[in-house]
C-alpha cells in the first residue's frame, strides 16, 4: 500500500507559485508514495470555543482527510517574515481537540519560497518552530528554499529550470528516506 502524504499550500490565490510547486511534487513523487494536497482555504479562523462538538464542519472534514495522512509536505511563501495566516490557522485546527493533533509523530518537510530573494526563510523556520510544538520530526537537510519562483516555472506552471527539477526531486528522494527512517 502507498504511503499517504498530506501536502498543505500556505497560499489560497488562484495562480499560487506555492500551489503550481506542490502540483510538480505530486508528478515527482516516486510510486510508493500518494501525495494529496489538502485544502486549508474553507476553516473558519480558529476559536478555542469551538472545541469539542462545537467543530465547524470544515474543522471535522480536515480532521478526518489529515489523521489519515502518515506525514506532511508543506508548501509555503512568506507573508511579513512569517508563514501566511491560513496556514497557522490550520496548524492550530489540525492540534486540537488537547489530546487529538493529527499531527503528532508524522514525519514532515518544509518547502518554502518566493519571487525575491529571500525564498521564505522566515516562513520556513517559523513553521519548523511550530512543528517542534506539534512533534512533528522535520526533515533538517536538504533545506529547500526557491526564490524567484516567476523565473523557474511557465505559464501553466510546468517546471522551466531543469536545476529545480532536480531540487526538488532530491528533496522528495530524501523526505523518502526520512519517512521510513521514522515510520
Ligand atoms: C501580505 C503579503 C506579505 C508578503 N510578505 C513577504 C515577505 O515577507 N517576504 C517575501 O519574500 N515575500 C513576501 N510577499 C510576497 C509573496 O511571498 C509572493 O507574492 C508569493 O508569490 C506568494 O506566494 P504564492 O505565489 O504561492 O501565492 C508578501 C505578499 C503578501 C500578499
């Protein structure tokens, strides 16, 4: 059976860099593997008061397509030097109920990126900060970081730059190892 892999996108616009990268990464992952991309862009913002069978049915949905994911790639620009608020949003609904994170113990890798210079380092590490809370044991090497993300992809968001293929497949190679390394 293939390993089943939760891929989150910290962009909700319709031409998202980060979302046309996490499409390339579902095409490149290797047949032992079925990556999903799971939509964050319905959950209401989180509220403790929603708690217990308070849960919004968006909460519920996610809840349930995530616990079934055995690790996490996570796709994300930066928005003011940190992850983009959908995306803690949904790190925050995906931990509760206390007791019931689906993230515990799932093996995870970081992507981030941007059309400057600075390829999200920012997002990137506030959201390993976040993973640390959650146990969620992060891939450390290869760090992958892309920026000027309008020069590495078309139109149609096909990959344009053969050094980023191989980024990217590296990565994915290596997020490979770490999952059966920690599963
Ligand atoms: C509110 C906002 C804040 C941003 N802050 C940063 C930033 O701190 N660093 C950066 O490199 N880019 C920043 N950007 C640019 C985005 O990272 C860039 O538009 C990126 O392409 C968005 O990702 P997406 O293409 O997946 O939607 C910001 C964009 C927005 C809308």
């Amino acid at each position: 059976m293939k390993h089943k892999i939760g891929v989150i996108v910290g962009s909700l616009r319709e031409a998202s860099f980060s979302k046309r990268f996490a499409k390339n990464l579902i095409e490149l992952a290797s047949d032992e593997f079925e990556l999903e991309i799971v939509p964050i862009g319905d959950l209401p913002l989180f509220n403790e008061d929603f708690d217990g069978d308070k849960a919004p049915e968006a909460y519920n949905e996610f809840r349930s397509k995530m616990k079934e994911k055995q690790g996490f790639i996570f796709v994300t620009p930066e928005y003011n030097r940190s992850m983009p608020g959908c995306l803690k949003n949904a790190m925050d609904v995906g931990s509760r109920p206390k007791g019931q994170s689906i993230w515990a113990g799932k093996p995870g890798m970081v992507i981030s990126l941007s059309q400057g210079n600075m390829s999200g380092f920012g997002a990137n590490h506030h959201l390993r900060q976040v993973l640390v809370n959650l146990n969620v044991p992060t891939m450390p090497q290869p760090e992958i970081y892309l920026a000027k993300v309008q020069e590495m992809v078309d139109a149609e968001g096909n990959i344009t730059n053969p050094k980023t293929t191989e980024l990217l497949q590296k990565g994915l190679d290596s997020y490979a190892n770490w999952f059966k390394k920690l599963s």
